[in-house]
C-alpha cells in the first residue's frame, strides 16, 4: 500500500481523515470524482468500515466530501452549483440564494496592510487585491462589498487579469485548492455617504454588515470581505450544524 498509517496518539480515524485530505490536496482524487468503495478503501488502508466512515462524516463536514444516496462518496465540486451557494447566506423572501449582478467599482494591487496581514494570515510583503463592486438583485442595489484577496495563495492565477466580477470559487478549482469553510461575523452599521449614495439610501440607515474570511481545506485564509446589505424582504440565513 502507498499510504500507510503509523502510530500517533490522534485518533485513528482522524488519521485517515488526514490521509485522505492529502489525496485530495495532491490531486489523487479530482473535484466531483467518485472515491473506491468503502469496502475497498478499508480494505487498502487496513482500517474497518466504521473507522472510515468517521473520517467521512469530518470530511463530509468540512465540505470537502459529499454523499450522495445510492452514489457513493465524492469529491466535492467547487464549481457546483450546490458549492456555488456555500458562502452565500442572503436569502429572498422565498428563501432562495439571491441571483446577483455584479458591477466592479475599483480594483487596487498592493503590500497588506496590518489589519489585513492578521485577516488573512499574511507578512507585510505579500501582496492583496482589493476589489470594491456594487452587488444589484433585480436591478436594485442590495450590498455593497469590498474584497480582499490574498494573491499568494494563488500563484497559478495571473494577478494583472483578475476580474473585478471575480468567483472565489472558480479561482480556487483553476488553482486546485479546495475551498472548505467561512468564517463570518454579523453586526450592523449605518451607510456612509459614499456607501449610501451607492446603495440609494439616506446616510445614518441602518445596514447589516457582514465580515467573512473563506479559508481552504488547510485552514488557510484565501479572502477577506465586508458587505453592507441593505434588506427589504430579503434576510441573512444560516445553517446550524
């Protein structure tokens, strides 16, 4: 077997938790690819049935898994559209992940700054993108987003054609890095008169702001971001696991 699974005083399925992570991350298994049958897999790796599918359901948890019914077990696909709504928490008033347009308002290179270097994990010479954009649903401008990107972490990506309309998600699949959770803090704030001005509101209104780092299946912060949403029937949802 290639992979072996030496004594260490973690768990064992944690072990194989790790072992697996580092196939996905090597690029064994691709993105939307269906892993050997747990009774292979066990077998390969010389672990039983349940220690294996206790490394799967922290897999599964990170979102780096998913089961599907009769299927079997998957990579997950950061370009699906079930990954796509991952780190959106706005919802309409039927409950459905808003469709957004997106228009960049201005786009800036340069070395991070100290509150950035501490979002996203950075040392004062790597460089950050900065993108602020306007987000509009059905025509109305629901938030406004400024972005941080921690180009580092992308050395497959061309930093001059960065759009400014971007996809966090499929920046990640072109570099194969796996996307695996957020971290987001929700509080209010009220509307600058830029920001107000932007979103077609009176400055002083109360706005939700929402300040979220996206990191990778290592735990490494990829994006930082802060929007102010300014809702009507639409509301921020999140899902308790």
């Amino acid at each position: 077997m290639a992979d072996t699974l030496a004594f260490e005083r973690q768990p064992l399925y944690q072990q194989v938790s790790n072992l697996l992570m580092e196939r996905i991350a090597a690029g064994v298994w691709k993105p939307g690819q269906l892993l050997p049958s747990e009774v292979d897999l066990a077998r390969e790796l010389t672990v039983s049935i349940g220690t294996l599918r206790k490394a799967f359901d922290k897999l599964e948890s990170e979102r780096l898994l998913i089961r599907r019914q009769g299927r079997g077990t998957f990579v997950n696909d950061c370009s699906s559209e079930e990954m796509l709504t991952l780190f959106r928490s706005l919802r309409d008033a039927e409950g459905r992940p808003l469709r957004d347009d997106v228009q960049p308002i201005e786009q800036r290179k340069g070395p991070a700054t100290a509150l950035e270097r501490e979002r996203l994990q950075l040392s004062a010479e790597d460089p950050v993108l900065r993108t602020r954009r306007l987000r509009c649903c059905a025509g109305r401008p629901l938030m406004y987003e400024e972005a941080r990107l921690a180009l580092s972490r992308f050395p497959a990506i061309d930093r001059s054609r960065v759009a400014g309309d971007y996809r966090i998600m499929a920046l990640a699949q072109r570099c194969g890095m796996h996307l695996a959770r957020a971290s987001e803090r929700v509080s209010l704030a009220e509307a600058t008169g830029e920001v107000g001005e932007l979103l077609g509101i009176e400055p002083g209104k109360a706005l939700l702001r929402l300040d979220r780092v996206i990191l990778t299946m290592h735990g490494e912060p990829v994006e930082w971001r802060i929007g102010l949403c300014n809702l009507k029937q639409e509301f921020y949802h999140a899902d308790i696991r």
